[in-house]
C-alpha cells in the first residue's frame, strides 16, 4: 500500500521562496542582464557579450579600489578578532557584572550604519571635533579631511569600535559553553593560563570564531555607508572602496554596462574568498 504524502507543507514555504525570489533572484537576473549588453537609451539593448567584464579587469581603477578593499577588510580583521577574544577572556562569567558587560558589549552594535559614520565625522574633525581638536593640541597633525593616513586610521578606528563587540558576543558564547570539568582537568595538570587557552579554549571557539571571521570578512567587503559618510572616499581617492567606486560608476556615471560587470566580479570574489576562509577555519575539524 504506497504512502499518501501530504504536500501541503509546500504552501507554508511558498512565501519564503517567492520572497527570496522577488529580493535576490529577479535583481540578480537583472544585474547579469546588463552585465551582458550594451544600451543607448529607449531600452534599445545590444549583445555586447564579456566586453564588460574585459574592461573591468583590465581598469587600473577597478585594481586600485579593489586593493583599497582588501587592505581594509584583513587590517579590521587582523585587530577585531584578536581583539574581541581578548575582551571576551577578560569579561566575567558569573555575577551581576555579566549583563552589565553584554549590554555595554551590544551597545555599539544597536546604532544603524549611516549614524555611526556621521558620530564619527563630527567626533575626528579638526576644528570641533573631540577626537580632532586632542590630538591635534597634543602636538599631532591630524586632520583626515586631507591626510590620506590620517582618514584610514579613523576609517578603520570607527570599524574597531562599531564591530568588535560582534567578535566579543560570539567569542564569549563559545567561552560559556566549555564545562568547567576542562578547567578543573586543566587546574589538576598544572596547565599555564597560556596553555589553557591553547588547548582548551581556544579549539572549543572554533567554530563560533569561523562564524565570527566570515560574517567580518562580508561585512567589511561589503561595507559602504560608514566610510561614505565618513570620508566620501577621500582624501582623493585614498579611502575609495570597491563598494563606493561601484555605486560611482552606477549612479554617478550611469554606466550601467560596467556597472554590472564589476558587481557580478564583486559577488565572485566574495564567495571565493568565503570559502577559502572556510576552508582554511575548519579543515582540521574531523581530527
């Protein structure tokens, strides 16, 4: 006697599925559409085929902007992550002080992007901002408005404390999850407070840590608001990113072509180097 089997289910996915339709798959259709072809005006496409793409990868710009990229996103992850461990190891586990320590910890991450970059504009000015006019009476010349260094230290001084406390949260779930049976074990052997860390705490933040390091990774290689309001980009092009440089050929020059070319290239790199990080966190998992 064959099964009946109920394919109602299917109904409560539906929305879902056309959701993600409607906010992924039709854009993205979109965007390969133009990627693609050439147009001058009317809608009047024409098949232009990976001369785009060509044109893309052979700019010096798109080069350019995409080192920036890079040079950024490993800078905030090579302090962010050592970093919110270290937070995350000096916070309490037991007491009032825990929440205290969380509420503080997600604070930063409460406040929308746009917000943030305009706190930090006002805060680094030269003129009146705290951060500018201290540093600046202390007898350092800082002014990132026109300093290409002095704009990609306070770029990256606003992403550490924007998005550190995402690295202490995770780092600190991973933490209170290790039975105190393995420090007790630890403490019994003699174990250094170095090898505790070695041995113990640091394979059982593993996983969460891998969590950490990709959700980093794609922010910050997607990240656009918060240096946009920042800096604009500037001094110059010092602070341009792949993200601001996208929308300038989008939006500024309307080069709709190009424009779609070096989003999908976007998108690609994204995903390799996703992998890669993935790759690379848990390729001694199953040991």
């Amino acid at each position: 006697m064959n099964k009946t089997v109920n394919q109602k289910a299917w109904l409560l996915v539906l929305p879902v599925l056309l959701l993600v339709a409607f906010n992924a798959l039709i854009p993205l259709m979109t965007v390969v559409n133009y990627s693609v072809q050439e147009t001058f005006g009317d809608n009047n496409f024409f098949w232009a085929g990976v001369m785009w793409f060509e044109e893309v990868l052979r700019s010096e710009r798109f080069h350019a902007s995409l080192g920036r990229q890079l040079f950024f996103t490993f800078s905030i992850l090579l302090i962010e992550i050592p970093l919110g461990v270290a937070i995350a190891l000096a916070m309490p586990r037991k007491g009032i002080w825990v929440s205290v320590c969380l509420v503080l910890m997600a604070m930063p991450l409460l406040i929308p992007w746009n917000v943030v970059g305009a706190m930090w504009n006002i805060f680094a000015l030269p003129e009146i901002g705290l951060l500018g006019k201290m540093l600046n009476a202390s007898g350092i010349d800082y002014n990132f408005t026109r300093q290409p260094v002095a704009a990609w230290v306070t770029l990256i001084a606003m992403d550490v404390w924007h998005w550190t406390s995402l690295v202490v949260l995770l780092a600190y779930a991973g933490l209170v999850s290790i039975p105190d049976a393995y420090y007790q074990a630890a403490k019994i052997d003699g174990a250094s407070s170095w090898a505790i860390f070695r041995f113990i705490q640091l394979p059982k933040m593993k996983r969460v840590l891998t969590i950490a390091i990709l959700l980093r990774f794609m922010d910050s290689f997607n990240i656009y608001t918060e240096p946009f309001v920042l800096t604009g980009g500037g001094p110059g092009n010092s602070t341009t990113l792949l993200s601001i440089d996208l929308v300038k050929i989008a939006l500024g020059q309307f080069d709709l072509g190009p424009a779609a070319a070096m989003s999908l290239i976007y998108f690609l790199i994204i995903l390799l180097l996703s992998w890669i990080f993935y790759t690379l966190m848990m390729r001694n998992e199953d040991q």
